[in-house]
C-alpha cells in the first residue's frame, strides 16, 4: 500500500475538487458522489497514515484540515440547496 499512497491522494483530491466543482454549477445532488468518494479515499489514507504517525505528522494535520474544509463546504451547498 505504501507504494500506492500518492496516486491514492491525488486521485482523492482530484475526485473531492471535482465533486464540489460540480455542487456548485450542476447542484448539490450531483457533486455529492464524486466528492464523497475523494473523500474516503482520502479517509482511507489519513487512516494508514494515522498508524503510522511519527512518519506521516505533517501529512496528518494537513488531511485534518482538508477534510474539513471539504465536509464544510458540501454541508453549506446541502443548507443551500434546501
């Protein structure tokens, strides 16, 4: 696994960027699919990467900040949608 980190997260972050591109010009219902899954797969290396903390701390407090902005921004667009 620790030779497919990278491409993991790239593909993660390209999936949530597109997701919360596509909330904001189609609507919140079709942005939700693309960006939820960028954002497990970037669960699932914050994970990995939480077992391995000593190695990976800088990484971790970036993904914490990331997923935050992320999971706030679909939730306003879902209180917009509203």
């Amino acid at each position: 696994m620790k030779k497919y980190l990278r491409e993991i997260e790239v593909s993660g972050l390209i999936l949530t960027a597109v997701g919360i591109g596509i909330s904001y010009v189609k609507g919140y219902q079709y942005g939700v699919w693309p960006c939820g899954v960028g954002l497990l797969l970037l669960l699932l290396i914050f994970l990995y990467k939480a077992f391995h903390w000593k190695e990976y701390e800088r990484e971790n407090k970036q993904y914490i900040i990331i997923i935050l902005i992320a999971i706030a921004i679909l939730f306003i667009q879902m209180l917009r949608a509203r």
